[in-house]
C-alpha cells in the first residue's frame, strides 16, 4: 500500500511540473521584444530580464507574470496596464 502511495505521490509531482513549464514565456514573443522594444499583448512570463534595457519598451498588455525584472531599465516604457513608467524605473514601474 505505502508502495502505491509513493508511485501516485511521484506522478502527482511530475505532472505539477509539467504543468509549470507550460506558462514559459513565448519565445518569439521574447525576440520580439528584445529586437524591436514593441511587445503590446506579449506573454512574458518567467522570463528571465535582469538589468534588460526596457527603456521605451511597449509592454502595454503584455503577461510579466513571474517575469525577473530585477535590474531592468522600464524609464519611458508603457507598461501593461497602459501608464507611463517614470524616469529612473528600475525593476519596478514608478508612475
């Protein structure tokens, strides 16, 4: 019985992680933004952004959920909900 139980644990595991994996962000998404800075209705999420130049960046819609913008510069960007981010923005949105 205990046998049974580990085995349903285990599967119970690896399908939460698959699960996990399938919010990645969208790779061309995230190319798109890096080359153009234009990346209205994006999906972002989990990217990893640190110290990324933002500066001007259209993120208006865009999903940063879990996104790693420690670092990133988001001065002038528009951010996902359509405000304007502030001078010296950094990490964070400062409206």
């Amino acid at each position: 019985m205990k046998k049974i139980a580990l085995v349903s644990l285990a599967l119970v595991i690896s399908v939460g992680a698959g699960l996990g994996a399938a919010s990645a962000f969208d790779k061309e998404d995230l190319e798109k933004m890096k080359t153009t800075k234009e990346c209205a209705g994006c999906d972002l999420s989990y990217a990893e952004l640190p110290s990324a130049d933002l500066s001007g960046a259209d993120l208006s819609g865009a999903n940063l959920s879990g996104a790693d913008l420690s670092g990133a510069n988001l001065t002038d960007a528009t951010w996902i909900d359509g405000s304007w981010c502030r001078q010296g923005s950094t990490g964070r949105c400062s409206r």
